[in-house]
C-alpha cells in the first residue's frame, strides 16, 4: 500500500517536470478581462438561447416541470446547445461533449473549458467531492497547493431560470455569470480565482453589484434543489 502510493507521488512530479504545457497561462485580471470581453460581445446571442430554452420548457408536456429541475435543464441546455453560435470569442463548441449530456467550450488561445452549469448544481458536486480531494492533497501536496498544474484551465458559465410570472414567462433578463477556476482546479472542486455576472438587473440571481464567488448564495440551497442539475 506504502509502496504503491509513493510509486504514484513519482508518476505525478514526474508528469509536472516532462509533460507540463509550455503554453503560457493568462495571469488571474487577463483571464477575468479577456473573457468579460469575449462573453459580453456575445450577451445577445446568450439571452436568445435563454429565451428559447423557455420556450421549449412552456412546450414540454410534463407535470411538474416548473419544480423538478432536471426537466428544466433537459430543456434549457439542449437550447443553448443548438441556438448558441459555435464560436464565442475564442471558444469553440467541443460537438462531442453534448453526446455526453455536457455543453463544454474549449479556447486554445487560453487554453481552458468553458463548461455551462447550472446555479447551485456546482455546490452540489463539490459537498460530495470535497472530501475526497482533501485525501488526496494530505497524501501528496499541502492543502490548497493544486497537484494538477498541467491541467487546462476551468471555467463555469453559470445559468438559471429567471424570475417569471404566473403564466410562466420571463419578467426579466435571462440571468448567466462566469466563475473562474483556480489553475489546477476543477470548477467541481470550488477554489475560485474570480468571477463576473452577466446581469446587471435581477431578483433571483447575483447581479454585477452583489456577485462574490465564494459568496454561500452560489452553493447550494439543499441537495434536493440542486440533485440532477
């Protein structure tokens, strides 16, 4: 067991001094700044795929698909899926993904995923996953040193139903925001560098005024809100 976990501190120093990128990675204001540049110039074609996933939810035939939420995301994020041009600034749609029910984005300028989620759904994979990354990081890094520095970078592109009215339409804008990933982090693990809101005007979302990354009204409100997000 000694053994076999020392032969797998090797293989990782191993990797990070033979296979690390060279590629340089954008200090933390570049990255904040560039994709605030590259996602804003495409706020339009967002709040359109918004707007349509809606319109395919009011279409959907199920019972209960105003509480359940993964029959909200089924209908949203194949939307987005197929509405949203395949380029965003610098991204590019990675098709393969969506076959695996994820929409994920990939800039080589930047070298990092932009992978969409829903609010709340990330705090849930990080309550189950926490745990076990901390095992992991007292078995070969201090804690919080990230051990996966030749990892791409990870960023969430964060969405969620807008406030709507008793018919079930939006009364205002569709609400997205951007959490960055901290080098050698996944956004499932939850160490973040910064973030941004997309919006400037909401009642269920944190606008450009309140947004705080770390901030308890990201995470979840309770498993059972946020399971299947």
């Amino acid at each position: 067991m000694i053994l076999s976990l020392l032969v797998i501190l090797y293989l990782r120093l191993l990797h990070r001094v033979i296979i690390s990128p060279t590629t340089k990675q954008p200090e933390e204001g570049d990255m904040k700044d560039r994709l605030f540049k590259e996602l804003t110039a495409h706020y339009g074609d967002l709040q359109k795929a918004g707007a349509e996933g809606l319109r395919r939810l009011n279409a959907t035939p199920y019972d209960g698909k105003y509480e359940i939420r993964h029959l909200q995301r089924a209908a949203i994020l194949n939307a987005f899926a197929y509405t949203l041009p395949d380029k965003l600034g610098s991204f590019e749609k990675v098709k393969k993904n969506y076959a695996r029910d994820r929409l994920v984005y990939f800039s080589h300028e930047l070298n990092a995923e932009l992978i969409w989620r829903r609010r709340r759904g990330i705090g849930y994979n990080c309550r189950k996953k926490r745990k076990e990354r901390y095992e992991q990081l007292a078995l070969f890094a201090e804690q919080g040193i990230p051990f996966r520095d030749e990892m791409h970078r990870q960023i969430a592109l964060v969405w969620d139903l807008p406030k709507l009215d008793e018919n079930h339409i939006a009364t205002e804008a569709f609400p997205f925001a951007v959490k960055i990933a901290k080098p050698g982090y996944k956004i499932d693990e939850c160490e973040w560098e910064s973030g941004f809101s997309l919006v400037e005007i909401s009642e269920v979302f944190p606008t450009t005024a309140e947004i705080d990354p770390d901030a308890p009204d990201w995470d979840i409100e309770s498993d059972n809100e946020a399971q299947e997000s």
